[in-house]
C-alpha cells in the first residue's frame, strides 16, 4: 500500500502542476501576451492539451484513491478475520 500512497502523492504534485499550467495558459489567451500563430500551433492548441493532460490525470489520481481505499478495507477485513480465528480458537 506504500507504493499506492507514493503515486497518489505523485498524481496530486503532477496534477497541481498541471492545473497551474493551464491556468497560466488561459490567462496568457485571454491577454494575449504570447501569440503563438502558426500553421501547425495555436494557443488554442496548447490550452487544449494541458487541459486534457489535467483532466487525465485527475480521472488517474481518483483511480488510485479508489484502488487504494479497496485494498485498505479489504487489509482491514482480513486482519478482522485472522484476530478472530485466534481468538476462537
């Protein structure tokens, strides 16, 4: 289960990142600051992709919470189990 809490923590530190990314994203598309025009790129293209990045993310991170809390009342089912066998016994 530390390997779980190891990569929630990771998904929170890589979605914060994320999120501010596209934050910082739409701001410069509402003002303006760096027009990047191009045949192949757009700001808009940019603002897409690190919002899908983020939302992805955030879809991964609820995953491996869930997952997580499963197998932490699944460990705390099984220990419930054992300690009654030993006490009937």
């Amino acid at each position: 289960m530390s390997a779980s809490v190891k990569m929630i923590r990771f998904l929170i530190f890589l979605s914060g990142i994320l999120m501010i990314l596209t934050y910082f994203i739409f701001i410069n598309a509402e003002m303006k600051l760096i027009i990047v025009q191009s045949d192949w790129i757009s700001n808009d293209l940019f603002f897409t992709l690190s919002s899908g990045a983020f939302a992805s993310t955030l879809v991964v991170l609820l995953s491996e919470v869930r997952h997580y809390l499963k197998l932490k009342r699944n460990s705390k089912c099984c220990m419930y189990q054992q300690i009654e066998n030993l006490l009937f016994l």
